[in-house]
C-alpha cells in the first residue's frame, strides 16, 4: 500500500444560522459537519457521496481551506516525509504547501471568471505561487493546455467562448498547473452531459496516472463513482456512515442507507431496477437531526436501539467501517448483478 497523503482527524463546522422568522433572535450554531475522519493514500482516489445537503461541499472546502473548519485537524504528509496540519500553515510553509492541495467545483460557467482570458484563468496560481519568467509561464500553460485536450491557439479566448466540457477542461488545467498532489473534484462532472461526463472522468484518470495525483471525488451520484474510486465514503448528515473499498461497497453494502443509495443507481437488468428502495419523508434537517441513528426515521430496519443511541464508525471486517448498530447481521442488497440463489430470481 501507499504511504498516507492526508488524514482528516475529528473535522467539525458548525454555521452560525439566523432563523427568518424570528428576526432579532441571536443566531444558532448548526454542526454540519460532525467529527469526520478517514486518512486517505497517495494516487488513490476516495468518492464522498451522499445526498445533497449531507456536508460533502462543506468537507472539501474546508480541506481545502476555502472556509475555516470549526476544529479537527488534516494531517499533510509532505513529499519530503514532512508532516504538517494543513489548516494552520501559514508564513512559508503555507507559501509551500497551499499549492499541493487544489480544487475543482462543479459549476463550470460560475467558477471561472468571465472577464479573464483562458490563458490568464490558467496562469493565475502560476504567477501566484512560483517565481517565473513569461516565457516559462507560456510554456507552462500551453503544456498543461495541451495535456488537458485545450486548443493552445484558443487559450486568449474568454469562457463564453467554450461549452461546459471545455470549461471544466479549463478549469481542471488551472487546479493542475501548481502540480498539486491533491485535488477535491467537487462534482467535477455533475453538470456535464453523459458521453462529456465520460471523457472527462477519463482525462481524471489520464492524469492522474501521468502526475500520480490523489483524488478526493465529491458527488452526489454513485453510477458515476464506481469506475473512478478506489474506496468510498458515504455522509450522511454531516458524518461518514460507511467507508469501504468500492469493491466491498458494491457487493457487500453494511449500511441501509447505502444500500438504499446504491438502489438507485442505474442497472442494465430489469429485475434489479424494480427493486429501487424508495426512501421515505425528507432529508433531515441539520438544525433539528433526529435522536439515535440520524437515517432511522428513513430506515426499514430500525428498531428501539436506534432512535436512541447513535452508532458509531466502526470497522465490520477487512477495512469495511458501518455506523449502524446491525452492520453485522443484516443482509443488505447489493448493486452487482450477480445471479440470485434466493427463490423468484
Ligand atoms: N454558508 C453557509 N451558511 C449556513 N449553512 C450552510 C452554508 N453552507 C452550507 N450550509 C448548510 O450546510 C449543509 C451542507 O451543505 P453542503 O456542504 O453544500 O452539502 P452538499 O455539498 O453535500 O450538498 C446544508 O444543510 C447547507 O444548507
Ligand atoms: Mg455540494
């Protein structure tokens, strides 16, 4: 196995909400993100799904430092053997360590400014972050451009000039220039069509071979992760409720709500798409989330343990962590389309 890149320890971010109806009442803290840990291997990708809301935006922008976690630390393994907490750099260490941590977003027409070139968008955290003549920036950006599928003699062109496909092509060459060792693909490819989908998944992947990169693939979709992950987190209300290899994932889910999210994905055989777990009432609200088990309002198999006692992460077996009181015993199914032995199928 790879040496660690990164362990997020007890990450917590609380948000200061202001009720609209009550307008003079003082503002309440919501915890929206509730003592997330995994550590996460250098060249591996991890997937962070989950429904919207659950915090995975909120996670990745606070590894990223894009927004100041209310405590916890993320342990930077640094190529040199170096380890740092990433959230408290500052002075020359940030100066020398910021860069190796990126971020794409999801939104490719909002996250790159209208009004710069594609050729300034990409040079930005170049000249930002490294010492360096014009010349070497060109080459820099035409290098990058061309591995990221851009056309170099469009790169003085504006965004508008570009359909989403090519935007986030833009946008994964601005989060590659550094040479970062980590990027947070933040639904890098939610908004695209599904054969764009494909080819940028692809180009992920191209490059992160070529730079050995470590993913962290934030989406709300889990049809889209299992060719891209090695492992895979599920949030649910701000906390990771299971953890596993996607392998272990697909074929062997631990958690109900797992299992109720891997239902939904989409599945050639007919027989399997008439089982899709329907789950019942809202998303809970992070302001007001429910006694015990946090899914047990949504969940079939709850019983009295779970409205009262929240379970936590634990490991069931060979790196397979479950936050339910019954990871052990129940049988949950599967998103494989493996040949039923059980009668009717
Ligand atoms: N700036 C903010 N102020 C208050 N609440 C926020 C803010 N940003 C996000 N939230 C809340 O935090 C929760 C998680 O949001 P987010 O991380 O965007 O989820 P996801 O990316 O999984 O959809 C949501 O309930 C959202 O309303
Ligand atoms: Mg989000």
């Amino acid at each position: 196995m790879s040496r660690p890149i990164l362990e997020v320890k007890g990450l917590k971010k609380n948000f200061q909400v202001k009720s609209r109806k009550a307008l003079f009442a003082k503002p309440t803290s919501v915890q929206v993100l509730n003592d997330i840990s995994f550590e996460l291997r250098e060249g591996e990708t991890l997937s962070i799904v989950g429904e919207s809301g659950c915090g995975k935006t909120t996670l990745g922008r606070c590894i990223v430092r894009g927004m100041s976690a209310s405590s916890g630390e993320v342990i930077y393994h640094a190529p040199g053997g170096e380890t740092v907490d990433y959230l408290k750099l500052n002075g020359a260490a940030s100066k020398k360590f910021r860069k190796d941590i990126q971020m794409i977003f999801q939104d490719p027409y909002s996250s790159l400014s209208p009004r710069m070139s594609v050729f300034n968008i990409i040079s930005e955290p170049l000249i930002a972050n490294f010492k360096l003549s014009r010349r070497e920036v060109e080459e820099k950006v035409s290098s990058i451009a061309m591995q990221t599928g851009l056309n170099v003699s469009y790169l003085r062109r504006y965004p508008h000039a570009f359909s989403g496909g090519q935007r986030q092509r833009i946008a994964i060459a601005r989060a590659l220039v550094t040479q970062p060792r980590l990027i947070v693909c933040d639904e890098a490819v939610s908004a695209l069509d599904v054969s764009i989908q494909a080819q940028i998944i692809n180009l992920l992947k191209d490059l992160q071979q070529e730079f050995k990169i470590t993913y962290i693939f934030i989406s709300h979709d889990l049809s889209i992760v299992e060719n891209i992950s090695d492992r895979v987190a599920v949030m649910h209300l701000g906390r990771v409720v299971e953890l596993a290899s996607v392998e272990s994932m697909f074929r062997q889910p631990r958690h109900p709500y797992t299992e109720a999210l891997l239902s939904a994905v989409p599945q050639p055989d007919p027989e399997l798409k008439k089982n899709r777990i329907i789950l019942e009432g809202e998303v809970p609200n992070p302001a007001n989330p429910p006694s015990g088990c946090h899914f047990h309002p949504r969940c079939a198999y709850r019983t009295e343990k779970c409205v009262k006692e929240s379970p936590a992460l634990r490991e069931i077996g060979n790196q397979h962590y479950a936050a339910c009181h019954y990871a052990e015993e129940l049988t949950l199914r599967s998103a494989r389309n493996e040949p039923r032995t059980e009668e009717g199928h």
